[in-house]
C-alpha cells in the first residue's frame, strides 16, 4: 500500500513558537511579575473550549516527544511565570455546563441555565462585561475558530433567551458596538444565507466596519476602523486539515495569526482593551472523539497563547487570562506496554477523521476506505475494521448520533479502530463536570486564587483593571 504524501511538517518548532528555549522565554517574560500588582489596562481572556486535562497533557508531551519542548501553556507553569489554580464551572441548571452559560459565568457573574446567554431565571438580561469595559471606554474583541456568533464568544457580549439564536446575535454586536469579531459564521451574516434575508454585511458597512473573508485582505486591514471577519460559512477548518490543504492555507488564517491582528488593531486604545481569544475547535473535536483534530487544534490554541504572552510581556499592562470552560470526554493515554509507540503514531497524522468520514460514499469499498484511513492516519487496518465502518454508510450498522455530527457518521466507531494504535481512550462523546485549569499572567494575577467559582472571575477582572 503506497501511502500519499499529503503534508510533511516541516519546522513546527517555528510554527509553534518552540525556537528558543523555555528557559530563554522564562526571563524574557519574568520581569512583568514582578509588578504585577499595577492595574491592569488590558485583558486578554483566552479559552480552550472543552479541553480537558487530558487534552492539556497530551498536547505538551507531543511537542516533548516530537521536539524536545514542552507546550506554551505548560511552560509558563514549569518556569512559574503564573498564578495557576482550578475553577468551578457548574452551571445554574447542573453540575454540568454547557458552552453558553459557562461563557456567560464570566459575562455576567452569575450562573445561568444552559443553552442561555446572560439571562437570569426572571427572565432578565444582564450587562456583560464586555458591555461594561465598553462603557469604561476600552475597546473590546473576540477571535475565535468556530462561529463569531457561537455561545463563547457570544457570553462576554450580549444577552439572549437561547445561544441558538445566532442570526440575531449577529445583529446584537452591532448595536453593542464590538470593536473587532474574527472567526467563522459566514452563514450567519450572508443575506443569501440568513433566513430573514438581511444584509448583516452592508450593515456592518454602512456602520464604519471593515469587512474581510479571507487571510490576505485580513493582512490589508487597518488599525483604527472596526473590523469584522468571517473565513468560513460555519467554523474555520480544523487546524491539522488546513495545514494538508494549500488552497485552505492560503485563504484562512490561523487561531495565531487573528490573534496577533486583533492585538494590533486594539493595542492603540487610549483607555485599553478587553479581548476574547477562543479555540472552539478543541471542543468540537472532543464531541467527535478525533483524536487528530482534538491535539491540533489544541496546540494551534498553543501557538496563540505564545502571542498573547509575548504581547504582554513587552506590554507591562496586559492581564492574560488562559483556561477552559469545561472538560469534554476526558481523553487520555491508557498504560500497556506499547503507549509509547502508540502515541507517537500521532506524529503520523495528516487529515482528521471529519476529513476522513465525510467523504466516505456507500459505493465505496473496504479497500477504499482502508487507503483512505492509510493516507490520512499513516497505518493500516483490517479488512473486517474496514467493513464496520462501511456498514454505517450502507445501513449495516445504527447510524452514531452526537454534537456537530449532522451526518450521523461513526465517529465512534474510528476512533475505537485508533484507540488500538494510538492508546488514547476516550470517556464519553459529551461535556463532563471537571473543575478546570485556569492560569493568569500580569497585572491583577495576583487576585487569582488556588480555587475560585467561575462567577468569581467576572468580578476579578473588573477589580483588575479597576472597572466598577
């Protein structure tokens, strides 16, 4: 079997800010601790959705495995350059949340319903904390690689009975008056595409915005003028398929590269600014079980992390804030005696199992589908793995339901053929009720706590910046 060369990684070293040592970024970024008790004049709120521990674990010891260097997020704990502690993300309805009211913990202070975006159990909308850095004068943005319009981003910002209503959450950020959105959600916008018609983008015009669709005419923008941008009609590809595809490598920027734009285009703020920083994809690809989009899109979150950091180092009055919302499926490496070996199978992987499975056609024969897998995975499986697979296409198997999986694909059922290779299992398909990593770096990390609630956090970061 003749394996297709879809992508050699070259230097991820470059690609994920791994250049220089950790030691060597340890004391280019010591020296703002050491007055971190100044107020802070910008936040920077960065969020792995659904990253479990596991993920933040298995991400780190890739990059050692592969390249002798430990994650930006875990350096910075490794070289205590941080506050670090867990946070309590239960919602008002359970102990388990969902993304919307996670997002508006933080947004609001208060804990709401899942599936519902600042909105208390009166059925009253409450001011978000982007709203009242608004007030305060600070610019404020989100950047994120799933939707503008979904519920992270959506929670720092506006107020809504259902996360769902995304059309008109669109709307709401323009009379909100958001300063900069870039990520996904094309759909949500496009009057050929929104299901009342609007012209959400000759709105956002008319009203001063700069609007672009693609990673050049992102690179074209310019400071001073708002600036919307979608680079996908849903979410933006996940991170490993974008770097295998040059045409999608030419025309979507990475979680990094919007970062390092939003930072320039919000920095000149007299009075500050406040900006959220999602990899949305982590999550997506938990609900999925794919193992090859969960770590890539979690070290894509990486490379982000390291801007915003570096940013904040020179700066000396930016709070960078780094956590998840929630764990989701709680993957891991399962001891035997071949983890080692298994896990840097992933070292292999060129295409996600969404690239993978939503190709798949029941005409489409065993051996198809195991050249397919060969070509994306970089190992073989048997003929009967091959045929299980193909019985959900064919109506053999019970069609897999779950989150984001609108085609009913086995996402499942791959991910149990990987597991054998791989040694990363995986609890469930959905949300689970960790207290979750959170970190703090700058001015007002010193108000972090070991514990904390997650409506805490709304309040630290007005205290912080001496808000309210």
């Amino acid at each position: 079997m003749k394996r297709r060369d879809f992508f050699k990684y070259g230097s991820l070293l470059s690609l994920f800010g791994l250049g220089s040592s950790s030691s060597a970024w340890a004391l280019d970024l010591a020296e703002p601790l050491a007055s971190k008790k100044k107020r802070a004049k910008n936040i920077i709120f960065m969020v792995s959705d659904g990253m479990s521990t596991g993920t933040l674990n298995m991400a780190d010891l890739y990059l050692q495995r592969q390249f002798g260097q430990g994650s930006n997020w875990l350096n910075l704990y490794r070289n205590n350059l941080v506050t670090r502690g867990l946070m309590d993300m239960a919602s008002a309805s359970s102990i388990v949340t969902d993304s919307s009211a996670a997002s508006s913990s933080w947004g609001c202070g208060q804990r709401v319903k899942n599936g519902v975006l600042n909105v208390d159990a009166n059925g009253n909308e409450l001011t978000t904390i982007w709203q009242k850095f608004k007030n305060g004068g600070k610019k404020a943005g989100c950047v994120t690689s799933v939707p503008v319009t979904h519920a992270t981003p959506a929670g720092f910002c506006i107020s809504a009975t259902s996360r769902n209503t995304q059309e008109e959450i669109a709307q709401k950020y323009l009379v909100m008056g958001m300063d900069l959105l870039l990520g996904g959600g094309d759909k949500f916008f496009n009057p050929e595409k929104r299901s009342d018609k609007q012209d959400m983008y000759k709105k956002y015009h008319n009203a001063g915005y700069q609007i672009v669709k693609n990673r050049t005419e992102l690179s074209g923008s310019v400071s001073g003028k708002p600036l919307l941008g979608t680079f996908g009609d849903d979410a933006l590809p996940y991170w490993l398929d974008h770097k295998t595809d040059t045409e999608l490598e030419n025309s979507v920027p990475t979680l990094a590269a919007m970062t390092a734009v939003a930072i320039d285009h919000l920095k000149g703020s007299k009075e500050g600014f406040v900006l959220q920083i999602e990899g949305g994809k982590v999550d997506w690809a938990a609900h999925a079980n794919d193992i090859g989009g969960l770590l890539f899109d979690q070290l894509a979150f990486d490379e982000a992390i390291k801007v915003a950091i570096d940013f904040a180092a020179k700066d000396k009055e930016t709070l960078v804030i780094i956590c998840t919302d929630h764990g989701n499926a709680n993957p891991g490496l399962i001891y035997g005696s071949q983890v080692n070996e298994n896990f840097d199978n992933l070292h292999k992987f060129q295409k996600t199992n969404d690239w993978i499975l939503q190709s798949i056609l029941p005409t489409h024969t065993t051996a198809d589908i195991q050249q397919r897998i060969f070509n994306a995975n970089g190992f073989e499986i048997s003929t009967e793995e091959a045929q299980k697979l193909l019985g959900f296409y064919t109506g053999l198997q019970a069609e897999e339901a779950g989150l984001y999986n609108y085609k009913n694909l086995p996402f499942s059922a791959l991910a149990d053929i990987q597991k054998k290779r791989t040694s990363v299992g995986w609890i469930s398909m959905n949300h689970s009720g960790d207290f979750v990593e959170i970190a703090m770096y700058g001015p007002g990390s010193h108000l972090h706590k070991p514990f904390i609630k997650n409506t805490e956090l709304h309040t630290l970061m007005l205290k912080a910046c001496g808000v309210g």
